[in-house]
C-alpha cells in the first residue's frame, strides 16, 4: 500500500465479507482501493471467535 497516496478510485467502508468482495473485485478491475475496517481482522462476523453454542458444538438440533 502506498501510505502517501490520498486519491482514491474506490473506498470500501468496511471489511466484512461484502466489503473484501467488494474491494477485492474493484482492484481487480484495476481501481486504486482502499478498503477500511475498524477492527483488528477482515471478515466481519465469519471471522469471529465468538462459540455461541448449537449444531457445532455436536449438540443435537
């Protein structure tokens, strides 16, 4: 990345799963992108660490 850019084709305002689909298919289509998330990790709920219990734990449903 280049940390001294400030001109942007597209900015992606969060990292979960649409917004990393998003930034993804926009450079790859040659658009200068930034994509911005606020927390530590890209991926937004399918990347949390969170066990909330159920199906995959092995409980029965």
């Amino acid at each position: 990345m280049d940390a001294t850019r400030t001109s942007w084709d597209v900015i992606v305002i969060g990292g979960g799963t649409a917004g990393v689909i998003a930034g993804i298919a926009a450079a790859r289509l040659g658009a200068r992108t930034l994509l911005v998330e606020r927390s530590g990790h890209l991926g937004g709920n399918a990347a949390t660490g969170m066990n909330l219990g159920g199906f995959f734990d092995g409980d029965n449903v």
